[in-house]
C-alpha cells in the first residue's frame, strides 16, 4: 500500500498550537462558529449517542455549545481530544492528548465523533476518516466540519504574486484545502453511508493583512509545511504582498477581505 506524501509537520503544528493556547479564545471565532454548526444539526438528530468524542478539541468551543443546547440531554460521556496539551487545559471535562492521524479507540466503541477545524491538518484524511468509521459503532454518526475550499483564496495570490516578481517563482505558504466534493468523495471512500458535504463561506474583513496575517497565527493556523526548503519570507516581498492584497482585494473603504471556506461533512457508519 503506498504511503501518502507527508505535507505537514505535525510536530511543528503542535508547537504552534500550543503558542496559540493561552489566548485562543480571542482569535477563535470560526472555531466558535463550526462548533456551534455541529451541534445544530445535532438537534435535529433525535437519538442518544452514549459515547461521543471530539477530535481537536482545543479550547472546547463544541462541549460550550453543547451545553447550551438541548441536544447535551442526548450525549452521555463526551471526551474531548487534542494534538495540544496546552489547549486542553484549565478545564475538568474528559479529555487526552491524541493526534488526529492515529486514534487510539478500539474498533466500534463509540456512538458520536465530531471535529470542528481540526482535520485539515492532517497528513492522510482518507486514512483518518477510515479510522474513524471504524471507532464508530454500527449506526454511528460522523460530523466534521474544516477549512477548505477557497479559504484564504486572496492571502495566497497576493503572495504568490509578489514572490514571482521578486523570485520568478512562488514557495507554497498556504495550506492546499479540500473542496466539498472531493470531501464526499472521501467519505464514500472511507465506507460511510449517507454522506453529505455543504460549504459555509465566511468573509472576514482586515484592516490591513498584516491583522489578517496575525489573526491566523494566533489561531494556531499558521503553515506548518514538512517541506520547508525554499526562500525564506523576506519583509519585501511581505510588504509589497501587502500592496497586491490591497489593491485586489480591499473594499471602498479600504478594509481588506479574507475568505473562509467551513467545509461541513456527515457520515453514518454502516450497520
């Protein structure tokens, strides 16, 4: 069986999480807004889940809204998981330092696993979503939601644009992303039933990129590419990216816009 090609250093992405830890909370609103997604449609799901575990935690975002929905009266034991310590600290709920890519629940013990942008970082969806049906239980549900599509669309041709002047080629800086499609590709691949995938498009606006470019690493999403081979980001090529993003991408008052692509997966383990 080939080996899918490692893209990202998972090691690296910790580090960068953990960094992000102690004030998530500021820069976490897609977070807050993918969790709070998941347990809306959880609401409509009118049946117990006694098992449930949320992969990529960080600081909770899905067991706060959870709590504040009617939905909590149908999740029994819920375990919360992050590749980060830091980010599962300072609270008493269930929860285990665990990396997205290799699970450690034993074949058909869960009822629920969720994930709210956590997933996109890892190496080998395909694999992950196989090991996830298979931690479920025969009618088990899987719903995640990642970032995908055309997130960060605007970040990356301003910087690509501004390294081929200056270069005559682009390093890559931001993260390739799934498109819903491909996603419910994945999901029929990994043997789930019943997959749907749809697509929630947020447009944030920036006073300038340098905000955008500061809001990302606080959110703990800045590149953690395996490869790193290549030119380091001058502050020329920063600035003059800065200039294309504008002049692209700004609206009349001067604000800059930045796309965020929530791609949204539900899938059912097979009886």
């Amino acid at each position: 069986m080939p080996v899918p090609p490692r893209l990202f250093d998972r090691d690296l992405h910790r580090k960068r999480l953990d960094r992000a830890a102690a004030a998530f909370a500021e820069a976490g609103f897609l977070k807050r807004r993918a969790a709070a997604d998941l347990v809306e449609r959880l609401e409509t799901i009118l049946r117990n889940f006694p098992r449930a575990v949320d992969l990529g935690a960080r600081d909770g975002a899905f067991a706060q809204a959870l709590a504040r929905s009617p939905a909590h009266e149908r999740i029994g034991f819920l375990i919360e998981t992050d590749l980060s310590t830091a980010m599962l600290g300072g609270r008493a709920t269930p929860r285990v330092r665990m990396d997205e890519e290799r699970l450690a629940f034993a074949d058909q013990s869960l009822d629920l696993i969720v994930s709210s942008l956590a997933l996109h970082w890892v190496n080998d969806l395909p694999g992950c979503l196989i090991q996830i049906r298979r931690a479920l239980r025969p009618e088990g549900l899987f719903m995640a939601a990642l970032l995908g599509g055309e997130t960060l669309f605007e970040l990356r041709t301003a910087l690509m644009q501004a390294e081929a002047e200056s270069l005559g080629g682009a390093a890559a800086r931001v993260s390739p992303a799934v498109d819903a499609r491909e996603a419910l590709g994945l999901l029929q691949r990994a043997g789930f039933q019943f997959p749907v995938t749809d697509v929630d498009r947020v447009k944030v606006r920036y006073a300038h990129p340098l905000n955008l470019l500061g809001e990302i690493r606080a959110m703990g999403e800045t590149s953690a590419f395996a490869d790193r081979r290549g030119p380091s980001l001058t502050r020329h090529t920063l600035a003059r990216a800065s200039e294309i993003y504008a002049q692209q991408f700004a609206d009349e008052d001067g604000r800059i816009a930045a796309t965020f692509d929530i791609v949204t997966l539900t899938g059912w383990a097979p009886v």
